[in-house]
C-alpha cells in the first residue's frame, strides 16, 4: 500500500496549494469483504480481502484552457492467497481550448500500471500462482464544431496494453509472458443536430486492433478491424423519463476471419432513465457491439448485453440499490458462446459531510459452451467512503 500513501501526501500538498482558480476533490473508499471464488474460476476458492482506493482530481482554469487532472491509486489485499492481492497506480491529464467562438479543442492521456495475479495451475495438494505488472496508456485528441444548426465532432484515440511478464509462485520457473499485447487505434466522426423535441445524431467509426508480431501465432492472438454506422435520438419526456437509442450495422474485418463467419453484425445502444413516485430512478439498458480488445476469443466477440437497474430512498439518508446485467458473447473464431450473470444488492447510509458505509452482496454466474468451464462467485463486502 506505499503507492496509496505517496499519493495520499501528494493530494494534501496539492489541494493546499491550489490556486484560487483551481479546484480539487480527494475522493477515499475503505472496506473488507468476502468472496466464494478469488479467481472467477472453476477452482472456487474462498477468501477474505481488504482494499483501499483513493482519487485526487482537480480542474484549473488557464485563460481560454481548461486543465484537467486524476490521479488514482488502489489496492486489494488477500491475506490467503497473497499472489492474487492487486495495485493499480494512474495519472490522467485533459486540456480544452477554444480555438474559436465555435471550435473547441480536447486533449486527453493517461497512463496506468496494474500488478495483480492469477492461478497458472491447480491440482489436488498444488497450487502454483503468478504475478504480473500490466502497463496500459492512452492518448486522444478531438474537435468540436458548432454549425448548420448542430454539432459535430471527431476524436482520435490511441490506447496501448503492454502485458508484463509473470513471476511464479513456484520457484525454478522462468519468468515469461503469458499474453499477448494490443494497440487499439479508434477514430470516430459524428454529427447532432435538434429535432423533434429532442436530438439526432449520425456517426461512422472505425478502430483497428494491432497485435504485435511476436505474440500473434505464440498466444494465438490476431488482429482485426471495424467499421460501424449508425444513427440516434435522445429526448426527455418531462422531467421523470430520458430515453437514447442509437441501432446502425457494424463491419468486422480480419485476414484470420473464417470464411464461413457473417462479418456483418448490428448495433445498437438504448439507455432508458425513468424518476419514478417514492425517489425512485429505474434504469434499463441495452448493447451489442463487437468488441476487439479484453476478450477471450483471438480475433473479437459478438457482446449482447441487458442491464436494469433500481435506486430507492429508504429514508432521507438510507438508500437501497438493485442491479442486474445478463451478457451474451459469441466468440468470432470458434463457435463457443459464453453467457455472464450479475446481479447485485447494496444498502447505503449517508453520514455527515457527505461520508457513507455500505453493504453490497453480489452474485456472478458464468455458463460455457465448455460446460466444465463454468463457476459462480458470491461476494459480501462493506465499504466506508467519501470525499472532502
């Protein structure tokens, strides 16, 4: 936990040192829980942890720019398994100018690293786990345009995955790398404009996904690229329900695309807010998309996601929330389906100045097309948490 700490002296020194055009918020988490499987997996090992998680973010006006900054640190400790404790350290920097009475200019980058451990393999009496430090960075850069009656706009964004290689549990084994790499390149165009008592956009994005060489055939990881259209409204229907819809068709290309596999696919994103009597917000969601990067499959996945949620007041400082998400994936290179179950219950009490504690039970289940593959993780944690 010394990364927490330096930066938890590094955001007292700058929010005391601000200037008065400058802004800062330090946003803390505290807790401990329990899980019924560590490793999402079919090993279903139980264990407790604690985890910390502090944020320092701060905006600062400089004449027509506009400064943006976030620094994270996190870490979750499992005292039975000490190879699967995780620590996450990352800066993040954005500026906007005004190039104009109508131009706006965007910049943003991070950088991150991420050590945590897994399970390499697991007998009846042996267990040998690794380590490993992940370094992910991402750049963008974007412009905003008023005219013809809307707003259009187009960014470009870089963002790279380099895997670290492992070290392992059981001494003698060499030190290697167990995954492979990407750089993800999306660029994204579109334009929105009123109508109809709400808004209507178009956008066209393509993204790539580079693998390097080396890993390619040794980690049966390849690359591929994108092409999607579509087309969304968003309106508010009083002041209780919000709607956004966007549905267009998306492309994926690869030359490790197996012929018999339809490259076209649809999209579609739908978010519905609706206030309801009682302080009630209920939300459902609903996506697909072919996702290139964070997957298991070596090319890309057909994702179907369903989500719906519930927040309700209790009291005036008890609250409830409930969640649920149902995700389909379809692997683009084998015929395998994967099948991911979240629901999740939390009770949250408000305390002075704006702390809380919570409770939070959650419950994932995971179902394969490999049905020995399949695994269940309960969760109970408890978590004390605010800002100043």
């Amino acid at each position: 936990m010394r990364s927490l700490q330096a930066l938890l002296y590094g955001a007292f020194a700058l929010a005391s040192c601000n200037p008065e055009n400058a802004n800062s918020t330090i946003d803390y988490s505290f807790g401990s829980g329990w899980t019924s499987n560590v490793f999402k997996d079919p090993t279903s090992l139980r264990a407790s942890f604690d985890e910390a998680r502090i944020v320092l973010r701060g905006t600062l006006a400089i004449e027509e720019s506009h400064f943006a900054y976030r620094l994270t640190a996190s870490g979750r400790r499992v005292p039975r398994y000490r190879f699967a404790d995780e620590r996450k350290i990352g800066v993040e920097l954005g500026l906007t100018r005004d190039l104009g009475e109508a131009v706006k200019l965007t910049l943003k980058g991070g950088i991150e690293q991420q050590r945590d451990g897994d399970i390499f393999l697991a007998f009846p009496g042996l267990l040998i786990g690794y380590r490993k430090a992940d370094v992910s960075a991402v750049a963008s850069a974007g412009l905003t345009m008023e005219h013809w009656g809307g707003k259009s706009h187009l960014t470009a964004a870089l963002s790279d995955l380099n895997r670290g290689k492992v070290d392992f549990t059981l001494k003698g084994l060499p030190r290697l790398q167990l995954e492979a790499g990407n750089r993800l390149l999306d660029l994204t165009a579109g334009h929105i404009r009123p109508l109809f008592d709400g808004e209507v956009g178009a956008t066209l994005q393509y993204r790539t996904n580079r693998i390097p060489s080396e890993d390619q055939e040794q980690f049966e990881r390849f690359p591929a690229r994108t092409l999607r259209g579509s087309l969304a409204y968003g309106r508010a229907f009083g002041d209780d329900i919000t709607l956004m819809a966007e549905a267009g068709i998306v492309r994926v290309a690869s030359p490790d695309l197996g012929k018999t596999v339809d490259p076209t696919r649809p999209f579609l994103k739908a978010e519905l807010a609706w206030r309801l009597p009682g302080d009630s917000l209920l939300k459902a969601t609903l996506s697909r998309d072919i996702q290139l990067a964070d997957i298991d499959d070596p090319l890309g996945e057909d994702v179907r996601t369903v989500g719906l949620s519930l927040e309700k007041a209790l009291t005036e400082k008890l609250k409830l929330g409930l969640a649920y998400e149902q995700a389909y994936s379809d692997w683009l290179t084998y015929d395998y389906r994967t099948r991911t179950t979240a629901t999740s219950a939390t009770l949250s009490y408000t305390l002075d100045k704006g702390a809380a504690v919570a409770l939070e039970y959650s419950r994932l289940l995971r179902r394969e097309t490999d049905e020995t593959a399949d695994f269940r993780v309960d969760g109970l944690a408890a978590r004390f948490s605010g800002s100043f």
